[in-house]
C-alpha cells in the first residue's frame, strides 16, 4: 500500500469527475430538451407530459448520485494526494536526511530505533490509505445500489437527508463497518448527534493513542538525532498536538458532544444535544482558533447557555462551538480573506446539516472577530446560510458592503437587516481595521443590523477584543435575548 500511495496519480482520478460531469450535463440537456411548449392540449398531451415528468425525475436522480460520486471522488483525490505527499516526505527527504533507507515494502535499515519510527510512520500512512480506499470502494457500492442505497431516495431528497435514511436503514454490524472503513463517519451530517459523539469520540482516542505513540518513539529516539535542535523540531510539536488530544478529552463530558473530529484539526462540540434542542447556537471563533485553544470556546459556549437558562429557566437550548475550519493564525493572514473563502462552504454545509435534521428549531449564528468574516462569506458568493439570526461581535467587516448582499435561507433578503445584530466595544483595537480590508464594519455602518445592547454601559470601559462572554458582560444577556428569539428587529421583544 505504501507504493501504491507514493504512486497515487490524481489526474487520473480528475479525468474521471470530467467523465461524469460531461455525463450528467449531456443527460441534464437531454432531458431539458424534452419539454417543448406548443398549444397542444388533450389525453394525448397530459400522457406525454406525464411521461416527461417521471424521465426527468430519473434522470434528476441519476443526477443526485454522479454529484454524490464526484463529491466523494474530490474527497478521495484531496485525502490521498495528502497521504502521497506525506509518504514521499518520509521517504524522499527526512529518512534520507537521517541516514536511514526505506524499501517499497517499507522497511527500514539499518536497524534501530530511528528505522522503526520511521517504518511505524509509514506504517501509519498505509493503514489510512488502505481505510481511504476501503471507504471510496465502499462509496461507490451505495451510489452503485447494491447495499442500503442512496440512489432510491436521492431523486426527492438533499444529501443530508439522502444520508439520515442509509443510516437508519443499516444494521449496527453496517454502522460499524462503516466506522471501520471511514474514521471520518461522525462528521456526517445526517447522523443523530448521539451517534456521531460515540464515533467521534473512538477517532479521538485513537488519534490520542497514536500521538502519545509518537512522542515515545522520538523521545526514545533521541540519541539518533543529529542535533538536539533537529530532535526539538520533531519533539515539540508532537508534544503540542498530544496535550491538544488530552485537553479537549477532558473537557468533553456527558452533556457535550463531540460533532466533528478529524485528523486536520477541525473540531466541533455541542453543549447539549441539537437533536433534541428548541433553539440551536452555532459559535464560529476567530484567528487563533484552532485544536489547542477549543478549551476557551467552549468556555464561552458555556456562557452562552448558562445566560439563555437565565433568561428562559424552561429553554433546552444548544450551542455549538464550531471549529471546524482552519482559521488565521495571525493577523497579517487574518487581513485576508482566503481563509473565510475556504472556510465558508464547511460553515454552510454544517448549518444545511442542522436544519435538516431539526426542522423549524430556529439556528443562530454568532461569530467573533474573523469568524464574523466567515459568516459572511458562508452566506455569499453563491452560498445560502441555513440561519434565523446572525450576531456579529467584533467585526472587522465581513466581505460585503450591505446587508441585502447576504443569503440566508430563512429571511428575506430585503429583511436581513432585523435578524443581523452586532456589537463592537468602544475601546475593541478591532475598530481601526480600514473598510478596505473586509469591507464596512457592521457594528459602526447605520443601517448594517440591530445593535446588540444592554447591560451597564460603563461596563465597556475594561472590555477588550475578547471580553464579551466574561461573567457579568452585557452582551451576554443580549445575546440570549436573540438566540431565545425573545429579540428581533430593533432590539424590541419579539412578538
């Protein structure tokens, strides 16, 4: 399997999404082109018409299907050129840099324990591109119709619910195999978040098991590094991700569930079930976010749902505390926008998650600072945000210059401005950034949303860029206010 990655070729897999794309096109036109309207009226006409309507039907299903192939062979190409990429890394460059030779079969000599960290890495890489391909074979079969199938339901259904039906029609040997196949299978939007917190959770452990694996192997290693500093450049950073594992497996408990885990670092947990909520929050941070700072974030979800049982003591809110993008990790990269850009369809497919599987629970989405930029993103440029109310704290713009430019599947557009509430602290450093850089601010441009108020003023006078969720802030209770729908428009109470 090893070979079998380093040779993985991805224009080939390329040629093959062409291939169906000119398919489904070619099939799209056809049936386009059956529908002719002529005064013509009768038996005769109603039955053509008929017949039309079901071959479009079938072909729209067909089309369902080559999108979901081509969605999971991008997933595959994007997976397995990482891990090709990875294991040339090892073989090409860092094994011979370190006097070690690695045959196809990967084996390393000579002999040692540097040869064995470096075969256990390798050998870590092929047992992800075995899964990898294990998952796109097992893919294919569903799209294909020979296990619980996706094509009978994905002529009338989107692919969240295309995926909640295979799930409820497998058995729990499937599941399990499925889990087997795809260390990615608790990400699935689709899934009851019980079940995605159970898989994610194992993916979590194992990642945990294999990072402190790797920490003994380089300590144990130590003596064969050609300096102390080339052994601090392995060391630390494994050390860092090791103690990122042990840390977000000790804030979980049994009211927080673990909704997106994987390998990149893109993490996602849920105070209280949104399966069963009346009222779902989604909480997108900003720059720095990332696997080693998920303590704090979920340290203001807690805010967040302890200020709506506060204010609504019979609510059975949720708040998702959604990291689940690789944010900024400095202000220069935050001045840009490709991280929102990259970070803006993952947002708006895990939000098209959570109205599918919680139909009429209102959603709002609240960002801070660069995660405000990645809202706004998600709900433009061709993207629809699945949301009731956006709040935007600490904005330095979000990517378009008014309200009405934003998409959100719940509001009209000519409405957004009374469900978009924002709030920037007078002395938040966030208000120097120029409108060139992201656009206006909403929080300081008239007619940008409701301003998100209340509290002592005064209070301002200590905040800075991160204090709105500390105990006692005004924006807390605000906030509250919109995520319980007790807030709509101009800050009055809703009716």
């Amino acid at each position: 399997m090893i070979t079998a990655a380093m040779r993985f070729d991805t224009e080939a897999v390329r040629a093959h999404r062409t291939a169906l794309a000119t398919a489904r096109d070619g099939m799209m036109a056809a049936t386009d082109g059956l529908r002719i309207d002529v005064h013509w009226h009768g038996i005769a006409r109603d039955g053509l018409d008929d017949a039309v309507a079901q071959h479009t039907a079938e072909a729209r299903g067909i089309a369902a299907v080559i999108d979901a192939l081509d969605a999971m062979l991008a997933e595959f190409d994007e997976r397995m050129s990482a891990l090709r990429d990875a294991v040339r890394t090892i073989v090409d460059g860092e094994a011979p840099a370190a006097g070690i030779t690695l045959a196809a079969n990967g084996i390393a000599s000579p002999h040692g324990e540097l040869a064995d960290w470096f075969t256990s890495r390798l050998h870590a890489l092929a047992d992800d591109a075995a899964a990898t391909d294990a998952w796109a074979a097992r893919e294919i079969t569903v799209a294909a119709g020979t296990a619980p199938s996706l094509r009978d339901v994905a002529a009338e259904l989107g692919e969240v619910a295309v995926t909640a039906q295979w799930w409820s029609r497998i058995d729990a040997d499937t599941k399990e195999d499925a889990y087997e196949d795809d260390r990615s299978l608790g990400n699935r939007d689709g899934l009851p978040h019980a079940d995605r917190d159970r898989y994610n959770r194992r993916h979590l452990a194992e990642a945990l098991a294999r990072a402190e694996r790797q920490v003994a192997l380089i300590h144990s290693a130590r003596e064969a590094y050609p300096s102390e500093g080339q052994w601090r450049e392995q060391v630390e950073p494994a050390q860092t991700h090791a103690a990122a594992l042990r840390d977000l497996t000790a804030t979980l408990g049994p009211d927080r569930l673990l909704t997106v885990f994987d390998d990149a670092g893109r993490v996602a947990v849920s105070l209280g079930d949104p399966d069963t909520a009346d009222a779902i929050t989604t909480l997108v941070p900003g720059t720095g976010a990332n696997i080693a700072t998920m303590r704090a974030g979920i340290d203001r979800g807690q805010a967040m749902l302890d200020a709506v049982r506060t204010l609504d003591p019979s609510a059975n809110p949720a708040v998702v505390v959604w990291y689940g993008y690789d944010a900024p990790a400095t202000l220069v990269e935050a001045s840009r926008g490709a991280a929102a850009t990259a970070a803006a369809p993952l947002l708006a497919e895990f939000q098209d998650g959570l109205r599918a599987t919680s139909p009429g629970v209102p959603l709002t989405v609240v960002g801070h600072s660069y995660g405000t930029t990645v809202i706004g993103h998600a709900a433009s440029g061709g993207h629809v945000l699945a949301a009731d109310d956006v709040i935007l704290v600490a904005s330095p713009g979000i990517g378009v210059e008014h309200p009405t430019d934003l998409r959100f599947d719940a509001v009209d557009p000519r409405d957004n401005a009374t469900r978009i509430h924002s709030v920037t602290a007078p002395d938040d450093p966030i208000r120097f950034v120029p409108t060139v850089v992201h656009g206006p601010q909403p929080a300081q441009t008239p007619g940008w949303g409701t301003p998100l108020t209340g509290g002592d003023p005064s209070w301002w006078s200590a905040a800075s860029h991160s204090a709105y969720w500390e105990r006692g802030a005004p924006t807390l209770e605000a906030m509250a206010g919109v995520m319980t729908g007790r807030v709509r428009g101009d800050a009055s109470p809703a009716a």
